[in-house]
C-alpha cells in the first residue's frame, strides 16, 4: 500500500487534516457551535468554485472565504441566535452560487464530485505542504487561545467581568475552524465536513469528564478514523469518504452507548 | 489595610439608550460588610452590579472600588452572574469547570501549576465541594452548582464579591445554606459581599446592610432603617406597607402592586 506515492501522500494529508479537525471539533461541539462547521463549509465551496472560474487555486478561493465567513460570525455571535432562517437562506445561496460558478467553469466537470464528497486520493506534494503548513498554524493558534476560549465558552459573563474580549476570542476561534473547515473539504469534501470535524469531538464528550482528556481523545479519534477510512478504501475500493463518515458515525454511537451504561450503573442520581 | 471603602458612588447616574434606571446614587460601602442589593424587578440591581464591574458606564457620576474607579479585569473583584449558561460543558466535571476560571482570562495553553491546582482544591474545600467536584455539571443540582460558582469565584483571593440573584431557583432550604457559605467565607476571608435578591428574608440574620433600589432612587442602611413603610413610601414615591410576621419581612407596594420582600 504504502508503495504508490498518492497513498503516502493521501495518509499524510488525512493525518494533518485529522489533528486540526479533532482539535477544533471538540471545542466546535462544547461550544454548541457545530452548525458553524456545516455552514462555512458551504459557503467555502462557492468560493473554491468561484477562485476556479476565476482562475486562482479553488483551495485558496476556499480559504479565503471561509475564513471572512467566520470572523463574521464571530463578529455577529449572539446575534446569530435564532435567525436560522437567514442563515439557512444564505447557505443555500452560497450552494447555489457555487453550482453557477460551476456552470460557467465547464472545463472541469470533475471538481464538483472532489469539492462536494473529497479527492484525498488526488493530493499533490505541494497540497500536502500546504495542508501540512496551514494545519500546524492552526494547531499552534488553538492552543494559544485554548484557555480563554474555554473560560469565555464556559463563563462567558465572568470572562467578560474579567477583562476578556469575547468577540475577538469567538472571532479567532471561528477563523481557526474556517480553516479547519477548509482542509476537511480535501479529505471528505464539503456535504461530509461533518463526519470529520463534528463526530469525533462529540464522541470524546461522551466517553470523558476531563477537558483535556477530551482534546486528546478528539484529535485521537480523528486520526483513527481518517486512517481508518483510508486503509479500508485501498482494501475494499469504496470511497474513503464513505469509510470515514461509517467509522465516524459507528464511533460516536459507540461512545454514546458507552456512556448510557455507565449513566445506569453511576451511583449519583440527577436532581 | 486601606480605609478606602469597598464600593463608592458619586452622584451615580446609570441607564442605556435614553432610559434612566438609577439617579443621584451618593453611598459608599464599607469594606467587609454583607449587603443586600434589594428591590423590584428592573429596579436595576443588575444594572448596579454590571457597573461596579466596569462593564457598564455610567451616564454621569462615577463610581470607585477598592479605592480606585470601576474598571473591567479587575482580579480583587469577584462576580456570580446570574442565570448561569448551564447548558455548555454539562459532560465535564465540576472541577474542570472552576478551574477554567483560574486566570482563563490570560492567552495560552490553559497549564495549570502545583499552585494552581491547590488554590482550586482550598476554594473546593471553602465551599465544601471536593466531593462534588468529580461528577459531571449536568448531574449536579441547582444549589450543587451555586457552590462551584462560589469556588470559582474565590479564585485569586479576591477582597470584594458580588452575586446577582444566587438565590433565585432555589427552595428556602437551599437559600439558607447559600447565604450562611457566602456569611462564613465573608467572615473567614474578610471580603466585602454585595448580594442581589429579590427576597429579603433569607438574608435576615446574615447581611449587616440593605441596599435598597426602587423607582430610580437608591438607599443603604440597616434592615431598621430602610425596611419600613416611611423610607420605602419616599424611595417608591407611592405608599409601601411593611409587614413583619413572625421574624418574617413582606414588602407591600402600593394599591395594585405585587407583593415582594
């Protein structure tokens, strides 16, 4: 397996990609913020399709994108709330302005099935780089904003008291999941963003009480899976976005499971 | 230790957009006192505690604590928000909870110290939550949390704390046992508590003051001094009866009014 050189590269992608996803999904999912995964990951695929037509790289028209996208939302927070609708309306322009750019671009009918369900197969050495390079930039922006994000994510009126700026570590936050986002889509592709970035993080809220234990598990997870996805897309020539939405989804059940026989046996009742 | 007093405020105005909530505030409060923020619903209780932690600017006057002016990120002042968002973080432990608070305002990886660490266990062990420590928020009851709230807010030692309506959602059991914690970590750390309800009687026996907001007007005194049907019909500006039954204190606003202590 490991002797053909798009394999190498599609693991070592899957194994950039899978640290930030876990790692930011985690937060995404104690945040109660996963729906902000879904939509940037939309709105980024009219602007992959849109740079296409343009003639710049999709990845960079993605980027671009996703990141303004989130530091909007960010900038709105709260504001957000409740308007459904309106967001719900505008993903679904995005959708649709993606398809239009798509219509114009008809050079490359293939793009839209490696935008909308993932290529990992198709990554370049220079991809892998910049998978590589931005991912680690992620990583390393997550953890310089990991404890104020949690103390404004859990105390958001008390982090205020204490000085902290909410909207600018919301702001950071969300441009960091933008561009978690973005790189999903090379793996699973805009529609499966979800399986990468949500499960994980939630699978880990189940099975541990302890934040960082649950970071780990997260970034764990996602790593597993991913690979996972990969090997059983070499040995059974499925998908691998199929393999990892399955191992996903299995492993948040699992999880879930899990936690539901120890809720019966816990010895502490709610009240 | 300074005789500055906890809270001061000069010819306070406070208000948003237009709206008057508060005016010609002129008190002072004396530094390791327990007292009551008392009064009606929108009489701006919040608005009082919001702005003595600089989150809200007055229109006019000013307002000094601890010496020195309100202003946001300051550590000596401690605050219990109400309404705790108890949605987020229910999987995680108790102790994870209170420990975001410590220095969570700070940027970086959220490392904690040996002496990091032991400063949550003694605020646990103030509170008398270790136990309760390692169960999830989400299992916990209402007054379970209050605690940890109360834990976290002792987290770097501070000299003045403020709780915006602890008390509400809980039964008369329950808010005894809050305010008897909150009276014994006063006494035992010789901090200043300002504490907002809407009940004055559970208070009774434990607060050494009243303050008392009503109709944009503010008074501070004793329970004697404020609590009485002259000095509330002056702050109301409409007649108010005071009813005392059995150590019992009902406050009665005027014809139509609704019943509150």
């Amino acid at each position: 397996m490991l002797e053909y050189e798009f394999m190498r590269h599609a693991l070592l992608a899957g194994v950039m990609v899978a640290l930030l996803a876990g790692a930011s999904g985690y937060f995404l999912v104690l945040r109660k913020q996963t729906f902000a995964g879904h939509a940037l990951s939309h709105v980024g695929f009219a602007g992959a399709t849109g740079a296409a037509l343009l003639g710049a790289p999709p990845l960079a028209g993605m980027f671009a994108v996703t990141v303004a996208a989130g530091l909007a939302m960010g900038w709105l927070g709260d504001r957000l709330k409740g308007s459904d609708v309106a967001v719900g309306a505008v993903l679904a322009l995005a959708m649709g302005f993606g398809m239009l750019f798509l219509h114009f671009f008809t050079a490359y009918a293939t793009q839209a099935t490696a935008l909308l369900f993932g290529n990992i197969l198709g990554v370049d050495g220079t991809t892998l780089y910049l998978l590589a390079a931005s991912s680690l930039l992620c990583l390393c922006a997550l953890a310089m904003i990991s404890r104020p994000l949690i103390f404004a994510s859990l105390q958001p009126e008390l982090a205020e008291a204490r000085g902290l700026p909410l909207r600018l570590v919301s702001m950071l936050f969300l441009a960091i999941v933008a561009l978690a986002t973005a790189l999903c889509t090379q793996v699973v592709g805009v529609l499966l963003v979800f399986a990468l970035m949500v499960g994980p993080g939630a699978a880990a809220q189940q099975l541990t009480r302890k934040l960082g234990r649950g970071v780990a598990l997260a970034v764990a997870l996602a790593l597993a899976e991913t690979v996972g996805g990969i090997v059983l897309a070499y040995r059974s020539d499925w998908p691998v976005s199929f393999w990892i939405t399955a191992l996903s989804c299995g492993g948040y059940l699992a999880a879930a499971a899990w936690r539901h026989r120890q809720t019966r046996r816990s010895p502490y009742k709610a009240n | 230790m300074s005789a500055a007093p906890a809270i001061a405020f000069h010819d306070l105005e406070l208000g948003y957009a237009g709206r008057r909530i508060l005016s010609g505030v002129n008190l002072q409060i004396e530094s390791g006192r327990f007292v009551a923020l008392l009064g009606p619903n929108g009489a701006g209780k919040t608005s009082l505690l919001r702005a003595v932690l600089g989150l809200v600017a007055p229109l006019r006057g000013q307002i000094r604590v601890l010496g020195r002016p309100a202003r946001r990120g300051r550590g000596a002042v401690a605050y219990i928000p109400q309404r705790h968002s108890l949605n987020i973080g229910t999987h995680l432990s108790g102790r994870d909870f209170v420990a975001s608070g410590c220095d969570g305002q700070r940027w970086g990886w959220p490392w904690l110290g040996r002496r990091a660490r032991r400063e949550i266990e003694t605020a646990l062990e103030c509170v008398d939550a270790v136990e309760l420590a390692s169960r999830p928020l989400g299992e916990l009851s209402g007054g379970q949390r209050q605690r940890l709230l109360l834990a976290q807010a002792l987290l770097g030692k501070p000299q003045l704390l403020l709780l915006d309506e602890p008390l509400a959602g809980l039964d008369v059991l329950h808010q005894r046992q809050v305010v008897k914690q909150v009276d014994s970590i006063r006494q035992r750390l010789g901090i200043t508590v300002l504490f907002s309800s809407h009940d004055l009687n559970p208070l009774l026996g434990s607060m050494d003051q009243v303050l008392y907001l009503a109709a944009g007007h503010a008074q501070l005194g004793s329970v004697d001094e404020v609590i009485s049907s002259p000095v509330l019909s002056r702050l109301y500006g409409a007649h108010v009866d005071v009813v005392r039954v059995q150590k019992r204190i009902f406050v009665l606003p005027g014809a139509g009014g609704q019943a509150h202590a």
